[in-house]
C-alpha cells in the first residue's frame, strides 16, 4: 500500500508559474501558512522553465521573495482528485497527498491547442511551446533546422528564445492575415509596456522571416521529420528541416475548476475582482480566466493570493493595473482566431486522437464528442482529450463531456491508497486506470 | 510536504548525469529530462496502439506522447522527470 501524507494549508496554490508564484508569495508574506503544488520538475511553470528561473529578472525576483516568505513547495506533484469540499488529492511517484485547504488559488496555466494534419505524429514534430520545453530542459538546439509555424504570439517567443541559442529558424509561419496583424499592433501601441517588449523581440528575432496567411499542410519523412510543406499565399512550398514547431495560440487548463464545480464562461474560469471563482473558497488567477501572458498573469496572482488571505485591501491596490492588461487579453484572442481553412487540413488517415489512434474518417461520420468517444474511444486515452477535445472542438464544433476524477490517470495502488469508498467511485468514472 | 523544488538547474553546465536508453549510455548535463536523453538516443520514447513510433509533443507534461519505462516503472511522462545518475531508461518499445 502507497504512503498517504496528510497536509493542512490556509491556502493552496496549484501552479507554480508566475500567476500561482505571485499568489502564494503574497499570501504567505500576509501571514498564512501556504502550500504550492506543481506537476512540473522545477518552479516557473513554462516562461520560466528550467534555468530560466534563474536569468529572468522578474523570475528571480519572485523566487526569492516566495523563498523568504516560506512557502511550502512541492513539484512533481499532481493533482487529480477531488473527494469532498477543502480536500485535494495527488500524487508524487508512489506518495499519495491529501491536501486540505481553507481557500485554494488555481494557477494552472494554459497549454498549446494542436491541429491534426498529415504527418502530425512524426517525431520531432512539436508544440512550438514544446520544442521551448525541451530545449529549457536540455536539448541541444545548435544549429538545428526548425519551422515555426501555427498561430499567436508564442511563435514570436519562442523563435526569438530559440535563436537566442543558436538554432536555424528558417521560418515563421502566421496563419493569420496581415489585416488582423496590423490590428493587434494598433492594439499594442495603447500600451506602453507591450512596445518595449514588441521592439525587444524585433531585435531578438533578427532577420527571421515572419510569413502571415501561412501553415503547414504536411509533415514528412520515415519516421521522423524530414520536411514540411507550407502552404503560403494559395501555394505549396517545401522545406528541408529538422524541428517543426507547431502551435495554434493556448487553450486555458480549466480541469481542476471544472472538477470544483467552478462556473466556466466562453470556456474561461469566471471570477469576481477579486480573482474569486463562484465557489467561494476558490479563486483563479493567471491564463484559465483569459489568455493575457506574464504581466497580467503575475497582477492576478498576487490579486487572487491577497484575497485568498483575506487582505482585499492590498488586493483592491492592483486592480487597476489588471484592468488595463486585461484589455489586451481580448485582442489576443480576438486576433488569434483560426482561419476555417485550417479544418480541412487533416486526410481521412491523419490521426486527431493520438492516445487511441483514431483517424479523421472515423470521427467524421459522429455528430458528438459522446457519440465519438463511446464509439472510438476518442479522448479516451491518458491525456483524457486535452489534445484532442480542442482539435474536435474547432474541427467538428464539438463540447467535451464535464470533467470527472481522476483528472489524471492515476495508479491502482495511489488510489488504494485512500479509502475503498474512493476507489471505486475513481475507477467507475475513469474507462480505465492507467 | 517535502520541498523538491529546485529553483532551476543553477549547476546545468557544471554537472554531467550518466543515465541508460535501452541499455546504451547517454551522457547529459544535470538538470536535463529524461525526454531530451531519449531524443540523444536518437529512438523514439514510445510506441502508439497502432505500433507507430512517438515522441514529445508538447514538452508540459500534458500529452502522455512521451511515456517510457524509467527502473522498471511503465508509462512515465519523460518531460517531466530530470534524468538522476545511474536511471535505466527504456523506450520506443
């Protein structure tokens, strides 16, 4: 049997990015005691990946303040149940965590919607903010070829970084139009802080060519990429390459407030002005109320950790700041809508549920994510349809089921952990324990 | 709650950690994930339900693409776990 560590918090923060980094800080230097909890190795979350944690200016400053405010700090760990009010379960290889809280910040960030298209699956082909993973985590990109290709300003980013440690970037590929371009950067202007990052990227970028109304309609090779042909201005282009990195802007990770039974509006986390979720004991701060990025991420957290704390006056001082970096939340994704050429990108072959192998041809001929699901076993597999739900969802228009525990698959022996009474409701619900 | 948190990999150029992939030594700087030691191996972490050969999509721990056998236990998320001295690494099977 699995060890089960028992905790008890004023406020438990889940995410350790900028937004869960800033409110646990701020909750703990209000004087309570704070735990986080992270799935990652490290603290930072994705920006902050790595020894990012260590360079970044902002990164460091909130690492040693949320050092000195004694924080209790557990990466690697993951939630994934959530058996009554106050309670949170995960796990940390083979230890089994009840965690019980007061109130409980959600920082769970955002993670890259990917769309399906010949070739997808190949090795080396990856999420845009993946290859930037893996490079934070190690691999050498040196003079490797890569295609960045996909939407939203992450491509930017990660072009700019992966420069920055002397990859080729052969290209940048913008599905969107240059109309809409030019319409975020009127956006832009109103505020001041987004030029100086805008003129900071253009020199970090150096020359890469940044092509709009452009995507990748194919990736090839054996079995691991070779090439990839765009589609650029109504015409075909091939390019030898060895990384595609791919993405189409973020999608927020709501499962945990789904989980909770928080209202979600337009697929957001809906939350008061004080971060707070419509459940009273749970606010949200950060990408699953809104794609907005670091500095709105960081005003929320420190928002939702004050309020968390009971300290809304301090929390009412950064309200303000909010406001205005909210706005450009909207732009964003106003700005970074798809294109509806991009749902005839996959074959009747491509693969759009990579767990389970199920093919565009099978998924086409149902008029649910249920009916698929039942059918295919579409979203079905480990990831539980975070790569698949959005794809089905922009290609089919489909609404994914409601979200049920374990929201990671989660061993036998960690659920046998707790009680028999949860074991069986786990596994009742889940098609199957990993 | 013990604190593994390790405030980034502040020793990644000074250190280097010897893991096995199927067996072959691969060398990597501390600090680095089991994903990027598969990729230095060249083979892929995984095999699909339809025997197609996987590998990392999206770096976070989110996919499941990345799953290997690390000392003998399945259907490990290698993105998210640094590589430690002495790790029996086996994947693309």
């Amino acid at each position: 049997m699995n060890n089960v560590i028992r905790q008890h918090f004023d406020v438990l923060v889940v995410g350790a990015g900028p937004a869960g980094m800033a409110a646990a800080t701020c909750a703990a230097e209000s004087g309570l005691h704070v735990g986080m909890v992270d799935d990652n190795p490290g603290i930072g979350g994705q920006i902050w990946r790595g020894d990012t944690i260590n360079s970044a200016t902002e990164a460091k400053h909130w690492a040693q303040r949320l050092g000195a405010a004694k924080v209790d700090v557990a990466c690697g760990t993951r939630v994934f149940g959530h058996p009554g009010t106050g309670i949170l379960l995960a796990e940390r290889g083979n230890d089994v965590y009840e965690l019980k809280y007061r109130k409980l910040v959600l920082a769970t960030g955002a993670r890259e919607r990917f769309l399906p298209f010949p070739g997808w699956t190949l090795l080396n082909v990856m999420g845009a903010g993946g290859l930037q993973a893996l490079v934070k985590s190690g691999l050498p990109i040196e003079g490797k070829r890569v295609v960045i290709a996909g939407t939203g300003p992450l491509l930017l980013a990660v072009a700019a970084y992966l420069r920055h440690h002397q990859a080729n970037v052969l290209m940048v590929c913008e599905q969107q139009s240059w109309t809409s371009l030019v319409r975020f950067g009127v956006e832009l202007l109103r505020q001041p802080q987004k030029i100086r990052q805008a003129i900071s990227l253009q020199g970090a970028l150096g020359g890469i060519p940044f092509v709009p109304n452009c995507w990748p309609i194919e990736a090839m090779g054996r079995d691991s990429l070779e090439r990839v042909v765009i589609r650029r201005n109504g015409k075909t282009e091939t390019i030898v390459c060895d990384y595609l990195a791919c993405g189409f802007h973020l999608v927020p990770n709501t499962e945990i407030a789904e989980l909770l039974a928080c209202e979600i509006r337009n697929g957001y986390v809906h939350v008061d002005e004080f971060q707070q979720t419509s459940r009273a004991d749970v606010f949200c701060a950060g990408e699953p109320t809104g794609i907005g990025g670091l500095d709105l991420s960081i005003a929320e957290g420190q928002i939702a950790g004050y309020a968390a704390a009971g300290n809304k006056s301090a929390a009412k001082m950064l309200c303000k700041t909010r406001g205005k970096m909210k706005r450009f939340a909207g732009v964003l994704d106003n700005t970074f809508t798809l294109r509806p050429e991009l749902r005839s990108l996959p074959s009747q072959t491509t693969i759009v549920c990579r767990c389970e192998d199920v093919d565009y041809s099978r998924l086409s001929r149902h008029t649910s994510w249920r009916a698929a699901k039942l059918d295919t076993r579409c979203g079905m597999g480990p990831c539980q349809g975070r790569v698949c739900g959005p794809a089905t969802r922009f290609l089919f228009g489909w609404s994914p089921d409601s979200v049920r525990p374990p929201i990671f698959p989660t061993s036998l022996a960690n659920l046998g952990a707790l009680s028999s009474q949860s074991i069986t409701e786990h596994c009742e619900v889940t098609g199957g324990c990993a | 709650m013990s604190a593994t948190s390790r405030f980034g990999s502040d020793t990644l150029v000074a250190e280097q950690i010897t893991v096995t992939v199927n067996g072959i030594l691969v060398v990597v700087a501390d600090g680095t994930t089991v994903a990027v030691a598969v990729l230095l191996q060249g083979t892929s972490c995984r095999r699909s339900v339809s025997g197609q050969p996987r590998g990392p999509l999206c770096g976070m721990g989110i996919c499941f693409e990345c799953r290997v056998e690390i000392n003998g236990t399945p259907h490990c998320r290698s993105c998210q776990i640094v590589c430690e001295s002495g790790m029996e690494i086996r994947a693309g099977e």
